[in-house]
C-alpha cells in the first residue's frame, strides 16, 4: 500500500502520483481488473499518516470504534484495488494489440538481446547479473489466497521496518492476505509456517477470514536496491539502454510513473 520503502523520495512521490492517475482512469474498465476500495491503515502505536495517504480521496482519521482491538490509530482512504492475475492479463492484451512480441529465452548480458536501436531494461532482480548490478538484493514476500467470506474493504497495518506485514485485500470471491518481508532470501517456495502465521494474523483483525478456505500461496523475490534505478546509458556497442528496475515492494505504486519517464528517455536519446 502505497510506496514502500523506496528512495529517491523527490522521484518517488511524483512517480506514485502519476501512477495513481492512470490506476483511477483503468478503474473505469472492469476488465482491466482495478477498482477503486475503500478501506483502512492502522497502527498499534500512534503513528501520524504518511503524506502520500493525506492526499487520497476519502481520507479521514478512523473512529476508535472502527479499530480492530490492539490498535490505536488508523486512516480510512479510498485508493485502487488491483487483482494482479486479471490486470497482468490486461496489460499482455494490451502489449500485443500494439503490435508487441513476447519471447523467453535466457539472456546472459544485455547484449545478448541482440542488435536493437534502444533495449529497456525492467529485469528487476534478474539485472543483478544481467547489468551487473551487485546493489540489488531479494526481499522475500508471502501472500496467501482464500475464499472471501464477505470482505469489500482493505485492512493494512503499518508495520514499519518489520519482516511481518499484515494486511487483506478483497477481489471479488478471493481475498489476498499478506504477509511476509524477509530481506536477503529468494527461495520462492511457499514457507507453511510463514503461511498459518499470515492466516492466524489476518484472522484475529477480521475474524471471518479463520474460516476461508486456502486456494494458493503466491511467492516472490522483490529486486531491492537503495535507490530505484530509472536512467539512460549507452553500451560499448553505442546501444541505447534505459534501465528502469530496482522497485522494491512498490512496482506496481510506481509503474506507470516509471514508464512514462523511461519514455521519455527513450525519445531524446
């Protein structure tokens, strides 16, 4: 929820802005699998909103009443809700309707890529060799998916530089509940444990989620960096290439914002 813990802050908030432009427009189209929700952000101590929440339609300090028992603060604010399985699928759509290609082959370098007169390179950890770029680094995170037994709002907790996260978020007949953080690891099969302490967290906030059914586990590595990577360079060979990766937890916050920078690259270089 919102752009997590990545820097450059001066870069960073008018990429999530833009984002958030464009995530409201495709909230318009049921197909691309973003609607906007309301919901909450609550702390256990008492935390001031970030400034990126201020700023959302809707937001408004939450009532005692409307905190779950052991939390003293909370912000409800309506932001976009995305199912990523439909909106990935939007977006591939989209890719080939313009004419795009997608082919997977293993790359040892960029230059592998081929002869090309501009390469984008959004490998995120993959970079790590690919570049290479020894700064990029796994944060491992856990998601568990059940069947909604009534949710329509989202619960995130602010927890900080904690590993344990803790938040649900509701597409229809599922709920996405997370979840995990686990800086350095990028073992990509699901951790039982790590998964029944995400359903009995979830469950203690909203109670009708210990009886959801467990349909999958979703696993990934996301590419950390100190910085978010999005800047030109030009190869030995003089290819263009125009890195765009580094995201952290917050790639889809940014995405759009991102992309229309690396367009920009791309058109003056």
């Amino acid at each position: 929820m919102g752009p997590y813990l990545v820097e450059p802050k001066d870069k960073v908030d008018p990429w999530g802005q833009r984002s958030l432009e464009i995530f409201r427009e495709l909230a318009q189209d049921p197909a691309t699998g973003v609607r906007l929700t309301s919901g909450i952000e609550a702390s256990r101590t008492a935390e001031a909103a970030p400034d990126w929440a201020t700023t959302l339609p809707g937001f408004r300090p939450c009532e005692r009443a409307e905190l779950p028992a052991g939390f003293t603060a909370g912000y409800r604010f309506t932001v976009p809700l995305i199912d990523m399985p439909t909106y990935l699928d939007y977006l591939l759509r989209r890719l080939r309707d313009a004419g795009g290609v997608v082919e997977r082959r293993r790359l040892t370098s960029l230059s592998d890529a081929g002869p090309a007169s501009a390469i984008v390179n959004c490998a995120g950890l993959g970079a790590r060799g690919l570049v290479p770029d020894p700064d990029l680094r796994p944060i491992r995170g856990q998601h568990v998916v059940v069947t909604n037994p009534g949710l329509t709002e989202f619960f995130s907790e602010d927890t900080g530089l904690s590993p344990d996260l803790l938040c649900f978020y509701p597409h229809g007949d599922t709920v996405v509940l997370g979840g995990t953080a686990i800086d350095g690891e990028c073992d990509l099969a699901p951790d039982d444990k790590a998964a029944a302490g995400i359903l009995v967290c979830c469950a203690e906030v909203e109670p009708r989620l210990a009886e959801a059914r467990v349909l999958e586990h979703r696993v990934g590595a996301r590419p950390t960096r100190a910085t978010v990577r999005v800047e030109e360079e030009v190869g030995e060979d003089g290819t263009v290439v125009v890195h765009n990766y580094g995201h952290g937890g917050a790639g889809v916050t940014l995405s759009w914002g991102c992309a229309e920078e690396t367009r920009d690259l791309l058109s003056i270089a």
